[in-house]
C-alpha cells in the first residue's frame, strides 16, 4: 500500500482499462462515472473506495474517476491483498478467495468481451488452486477437531511427568506434565503431532483445562504422597499456551480447579512462552499478576529461543526461567550459546530468579550447569517422562552427582 497526491482534473482511472489497484479517498474528493453502479455519476470524499474491480485480476474498470479537488489517495494492490489473505485466518481467505473468484465471474459475464471471458488468467488459475486446497484444508480441520473432542470425551490424553532435579541436592524437586495422546489406531501420539492442531482447531483452550486439572490433581497426589515418606515437597509445572490467555476467564478458572482439587496454589507452576508477553494485548500481565497473587509459580519456558527481551523479566511477574534444550545441547562446543548461558544465569542470580536447564543429556552438560550454579535440571540423562506409576518411584528419591565432578 502506498499514498499518491493527485491534482484537481487528473484522470486516475478510466473505463475500460485493466485495472491493477483500488484507491481510498484521504482528503480532497474524486468525481465517478460509473457504468455498472445504478448511480451513474457521484462524488466520494474522504475515507471512500474506489476502483474496486481493479482487484479483481484482469478485469477492467467498470468507471472513470476524476480528482474533483487536488486529493491525496490510498492506493491497494492485488498483491497487497494477497499479501494480507495469505497470513488470515484460513476462513477469511478461503471467503476472500471464494467472493473474488464469483466477483470474476459475474462481472466478465455482464460487461466482459469474449476475449477476456476465454482468457483464463495465470492469476486466476492459481486462486482456483489455492481455493480447492483451502477448502480441503478447512473439512480436514473440522474433522480433526471432532476428533479432538472425542479424544477428550472418551479419556484417550494421559500426562507423562518429567523429574526435575535440584541440581544442589539432587532431589526430585518436581515434574513437567507433558501431554500424550492414546490414539485408538496411531498409538501414543506426543504433542509434536496434535498441539498445534489444537491450537489452530480452538480445541487448546478444553484440552488445555483439561491438563490443567489432572496436574492439579496430581501434584496433590505426589505432595500427600511425600508427606508420607517425608520427602521433600515436589512441584507439577503446566504447559500454557498462548492461545489459553486470550480466553477472559482463564484466571478465574484455574483457581476454581485449584480450590476443588485441594492443590496448595505454590505446588503448581504455569510455563509460558515469550509469545504471551509479547503480545499482550488481552491483559495478560494483569492476569500473570493475578495468577501469582494466588499462589501459583510462573515459569519463562524455552528461554533464549525468541525475542529473549530482558525487559520483560522486569515488566511480568516471572519466578524461573528455562534455559531453552538448544543452548544445552550446544554450549559444550560452541562458545557464543556457553557464553549465553553463563549471562543467562549470571543476570538470573542477580534478579532473584531461579533458573531450570532443559534437555541435559550428558554428565558434561550437568556438571557445567553445576558449576554455574543453575537450580534446576530436567533432561533425558535424569529421566525421560515418565507415566503416572513410574512417578511413585522415583518421589523422595535422590540422584547422585558423584561421578558427575
Ligand atoms: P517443552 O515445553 O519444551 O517440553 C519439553 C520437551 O522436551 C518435551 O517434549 C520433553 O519430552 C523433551 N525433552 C525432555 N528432556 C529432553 C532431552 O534431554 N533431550 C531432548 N531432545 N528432549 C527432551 P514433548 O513431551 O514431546 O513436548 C513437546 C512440546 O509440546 C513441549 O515442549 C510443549 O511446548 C508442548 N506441550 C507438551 N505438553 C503440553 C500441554 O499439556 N499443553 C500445551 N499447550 N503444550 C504442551
Ligand atoms: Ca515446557
Ligand atoms: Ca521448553
């Protein structure tokens, strides 16, 4: 899109011709005589549209428009629509698509010449393409949806629980829920083939309430459990993604969840990811706020991974931070992502934040994370996640970093 000065008598665009823009009036006026429009000729001001067949690929223009006063005009391109369609929610675009091509039709039919009636523009062509595809793409959804919510009807999500370990001590300090799929006929699905799905299907906000409230359950369940073994007190850490936070009521209902599970709030941790801070345009620090306030620990999941603003350990109530497993799984051999980690928690020991490094999967890893004095580990060297009756296992015991120094 851009802006064009045009003077008092200038032509912009005339009956006939191909068009390739559309205009909108800014300031000034714009005198129309337009053939296809029971009007016949008008005026448009400021904040009017003009040319709008010019969008429609190789399609003339059905008007001729004059500057009427010298006018400053908005001008929109087929590509800049395009451009647009192409990052909307599929529904729009297949609609965008679906009009546009009855628009072609229709107008060619009633003022096109044969010529451009026969002509089937490369153009044209690729929208049909896109359209069957969308369309196929939108009934797929659907289906996947459906099967979504049968998956949730008939109890088919079960969560693995990741130990995470006190890299002082060695204690099971808590678990990662991490959901899993009992598919019927696929066998255990993990998140990589349905989370996104969910997100984009509107399913994540149900599935996400349901996570929630089996964690709660559990963390429960383990803390009752350390009780008895006079173990120390272990913590259930939650996946949220950034599509629950534009749901309004999300605060009140995790709080709900947790007074009926009789979960201590501190016993549970939300992870976020950057996207929820960055955006913030539905309040979410005021509900991080308001989640913390009620007990629950709030967790930077995959940290260094994004944007990685540090200003925003300062705006939002964060508790820990997770070193993403890519920074693990380099630092060894790569000096930039080593020296990365020791700012991250070099800068995390000053802020009073505790810190979880993900995806440790060699002594190595460990020990330098030791010497850097990191909190928390969580990695397949600890322990893959686990289903629910390892977990009773593994409460109250202790791994030893002997070899490790
Ligand atoms: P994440 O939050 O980064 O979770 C950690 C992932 O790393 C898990 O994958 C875990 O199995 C894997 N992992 C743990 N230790 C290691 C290691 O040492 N090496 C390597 N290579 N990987 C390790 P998983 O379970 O497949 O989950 C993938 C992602 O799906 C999660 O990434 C999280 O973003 C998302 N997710 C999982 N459960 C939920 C959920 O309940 N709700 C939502 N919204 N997202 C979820
Ligand atoms: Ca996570
Ligand atoms: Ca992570």
């Amino acid at each position: 899109m851009h802006r064009i000065q045009v003077k008092k008598g200038d032509v912009i665009l005339s009956d006939k011709e191909i068009g390739e823009y559309a205009y909108i009036v800014e300031s000034g006026k714009v005198a129309v005589t337009d053939r296809a429009s029971s009007l016949g000729s008008y005026t448009l001001g400021p904040g009017d549209m003009f040319g709008e067949y010019g969008l429609i690929e190789e399609a003339t223009h059905y008007s001729t428009a004059v500057a009427a006063e010298d006018s400053l005009l908005v001008v929109i391109s087929q590509s800049d629509i395009e451009e647009k369609s192409a990052i909307a929610d599929p529904l729009l675009s297949l609609f965008l698509d679906f009009f546009m091509d009855r628009c072609h039709n229709l107008t060619l039919k009633h003022y096109g010449t044969d010529e451009q009636i026969q002509t089937f523009s490369s153009r044209r062509h690729h929208r049909e393409k896109r359209l069957q595809t969308s369309s196929e793409e939108l009934v797929q959804r659907f289906k996947i949806k459906d099967e979504l919510q049968a998956a949730l009807e008939n109890s088919e999500f079960e969560l693995f629980f990741q130990p995470i370990i006190s890299l002082r001590g060695g204690f099971t300090s808590g678990f990662e829920a991490l959901i899993r799929w009992n598919h019927p006929e696929k066998g255990l699905l993990t998140p990589y083939h349905f989370i996104d799905m969910a997100e984009q299907t509107d399913m994540i906000g149900e599935i996400g309430n349901w996570v929630f409230k089996d964690a709660c359950l559990k963390a429960k369940e383990f803390n009752d459990q350390a009780s008895k073994l006079r173990s120390p007190e272990v913590f259930v850490s939650v996946n949220i993604s950034a599509k629950q936070f534009s749901e309004p009521d999300l605060v009140e209902r995790f709080k709900t969840i947790a007074r009926e599970t009789d979960v201590k709030p501190d016993h549970v941790e939300l992870e976020i990811t950057e996207s929820i801070l960055m955006a913030d345009t539905n309040g979410a620090k005021e509900m991080l706020q308001e989640l913390k306030k009620f007990g629950f620990k709030i967790v930077l999941d995959d940290f260094g991974t994004g944007y990685s603003s540090l200003s925003y350990l300062h705006k939002f109530p964060i508790d820990k931070l997770k070193i993403d497993r890519s920074f693990t799984h380099a630092m060894l051999d790569d000096q930039d992502s080593q020296e990365i980690v020791r700012a991250i928690a070099g800068l995390s020991h000053n802020m009073n934040l505790e810190i979880v490094a993900e995806g440790i999967e060699t002594m190595e890893q460990l020990s330098l994370y030791r010497d850097l004095d990191c909190h928390f580990g969580q990695g397949y060297l600890i322990s893959k996640p686990l289903p629910i009756d390892q977990v009773y296992q593994i409460l109250g015991t202790r791994m030893s970093f002997g070899e490790a120094k």
